[in-house]
DNA sequence: CTCTGAATAGAGCGATCGTTTTAGTGAGGG
DNA sequence: CCCTCACTAAAACGATCGCTCTATTCAGAG
C-alpha cells in the first residue's frame, strides 16, 4: 500500500475539517473520503470522533507551518514577506474555489464552550504561527516586543481576512490585508 | 406577551448561532431556548432551519452595528476610536466566558460551499461594518480610497483577533490588535 | 352565539449521527 | 500445519437531526 491507513484518514479529516469544520464532518464521511471503513477508524483512534479530530488539527498546523515559512523566507524585508503571505493564501484560496481557508478556525469555534483538546490543539497553532512571524522580525533586527506583537497582529489579521475572502469569494480582503500589514512592519524599520 | 414569539425565536437562535454555529445549533434547541414550541419556530418560519438563521444573523449584524456606531463614535480621533472598538469588544468577550464571539464567523465559515442565503448574509454583514469604519476616516478627513482600505483592515483584523482571543481565552489578542490598528491609522494622519 | 384563521402544542416521520459489536481476512512465528 | 493478532468489514444500537402532520387553543369578525 502507497499510504498508510492511518495517514490517509489523517489527510482527510484535516480536509474535510477544514471545509466543513467538526460539527459539520462526519465519522463515516471521513472514512469513506479516506477510502477507509468505519471500523478502520475507530481501530486507529479508539477515542473517535474527536481524537480524530485533533490528530488532523495537528496535521494542518504542520503543514501550514511550513507554506508559513517558505512564504516568510521567500523576501528578505520583512515587509514583503509578509505581502508575501498574504499574496500566497489569495492564490491558494481562489484556486480552491473559496474551499480551502484557515485549517484550524472552524473547528475552533465551533468547539469553543465545550472544553475539549481541539481548542487546545487550535490554540498551539495560532500561537506556532505567531511565532514564526516573530522569528523572522526578530532575524531582520526588530526588537523582541515589537516582534512579538506585530507576529500576533499579522496572524490575527490574516485570519480575518482569509475568512472575509472566502465570504466575499474575492481575494480583495487578502490583499488588502497584505498591503497594510506592509506599511505596519515598515513603520517599525529605522 | 412582553416580546413577540417571532422575536424570541430570532434573538435565541442569533445566541445559538454566535456560540455553536449553524450545523451546531438545532431547531428543537432554539425552540426550547426561544421558550417556543417547535409548531411556533415552522409557522413564523416556513422556510426552515436556514430561513431562521438569516433572520436571526441580520439581527445580530444590526446589533453589532449598533456597538461598533457606538465605539468609533465615542472618540474623536480616529485612532484612538478604533483602539476603543477593539477594547470594546474584549470586555464583552471576557465577560461572557470567551464564548460571545462575532456573531456571524463561525455560521459563515460552515455554510461556505453551501451556496446558501447564509453566506450572503455574513458577506453583507461584513461589508456593512467595513462601510461603518470607513465613515469614520471618511469624517476625520481620510482620503475615500485610505479609508475604504483601513476599513476592510480594521475589521478583518478585529475579526481575527476575536478569535485568537477565544481560542486563547486571553484578551491579549484584542488589546494588540486595538494599539497596531492605531499606529496603522496614525501613519496616515497629515 | 358561530365561524375563521392565526398561533400553539406535540407526536411521529425517515434519515443520519457517533459508537459498539461481531465476524472475517490475511500475513508471520511456532 | 495452526495460531495469533493487527486490520478490515459491515450490521446494528440508541439518540438526535430537520421537518411534517394533526389537533387544539383562542381572539376577533359577522
């Protein structure tokens, strides 16, 4: 077999979780997505649904991570890296057909009061991904607080405005977004 | 009858909605929730569970209209006005245990590929606020192209902050989304 | 009074939910 | 050879989903 079980049924609810968040994705829609049995499933993850659930959160959160810091080191100014990102999400998410946005941001809310580890797992994404942002400020000089805050607020930002894109079906928001982070990040370079 | 049936109905399924999402919040619960029958909920809405959700998000994009008017409006300097909207909304945030957050993101996000009425409620919602910003640069004597971008800027980045601020149950998000979104404004005063 | 129609009340429909259970398959070690 | 055990397969469980249906209540018009 090229891909494992396992791995497979990853890749799909990391999918389908991302189209449709928790609520809206089912236990059976995952394994026949993932050309899977039920029993397959529950035989990988003995906790359900939500164990599911948060291995592919995890899955996502990687791999964002990584487009995250290709898009990052592929401008030196800090600037347009961050155009950059922007510019990367508006192509993905157009090309998507206004599917594909935020891995993480549906099934965060929709399982917000409910304490269970898919906020948590949701949570450490965020946090991951602010933090790359503030690494390479930090590689282009930016003092340590400035980093870290203008790593939050580029994050939080592009979350709105992927979400506002996929509502609008126009990548405007994106770019919007991507050209004023810009002028924000340079407001801080001496 | 204090308040009409039909405005319960909305009201509780505008709550249900912000909490849980569309596919989340059922129509038995908004019934109970509304202190409605089920009879009540099918004959005030024959159209169903979606014809529910958008009375019940026009609603909320009105209410929250009512804020945001009420936030930009109490400073004078459009700076500090914003930094008022995003303060605002972290006190409600955390008062309500983290779990009052914008009223229409997570239903959006779960009827993207539904082609639903839903999503163009959510898309007016929003365009309505980035409108209500903009007035507000407008007035403070912003060029119409700054302000129309700073609008869609300004809300895009309170939206995702909001939900960073969720997940992390931490208003922190907020507050540094309020002090970037300031600079940002202020760069472009004359 | 009767009649009417809006509004309320709740039983019940088929479908699907997450999960459990039982049976079957097939490769590897004794 | 048989036995083991990880894995696959599918039937079935109770609960809940959105929705339809019938019955009932009740205020106002004639």
């Amino acid at each position: 077999m090229q891909t494992s079980t396992r791995d497979r049924i990853v890749v799909a609810a990391a999918r389908l979780l991302q189209r449709q968040g928790y609520v809206g994705t089912g236990i059976k829609q995952i394994a026949q997505e993932a050309q899977a049995t039920l029993g397959s499933v529950y035989h990988f993850f003995p906790g359900g649904k939500e164990t599911v659930a948060v291995a592919a959160i995890r899955h996502s959160t990687e791999e964002f991570s990584a487009l995250l810091r290709k898009a990052l080191d592929s401008e030196e100014d800090p600037a347009e890296a961050v155009t950059a990102c922007a510019r990367q999400l508006a192509d993905e998410l157009r090309e998507s057909g206004w599917t594909d946005g935020c891995p993480v941001t549906a099934a965060a809310l929709e399982t917000l009061g409910t304490d269970s580890e898919i906020q948590q797992a949701c949570a450490d994404a965020l946090r991951g991904w602010e933090q790359l942002v503030a690494d390479k400020l930090l590689r282009c000089g930016f003092p340590a607080e400035s980093a870290r805050e203008l790593g939050t607020m580029v994050i939080c930002a592009l979350e709105g405005a992927e979400v506002t894109a996929q509502v609008n079906r126009s990548e405007e928001p994106l770019l919007v977004a991507g050209r004023q982070l810009a002028r924000l990040v340079g407001s801080y370079e001496v």
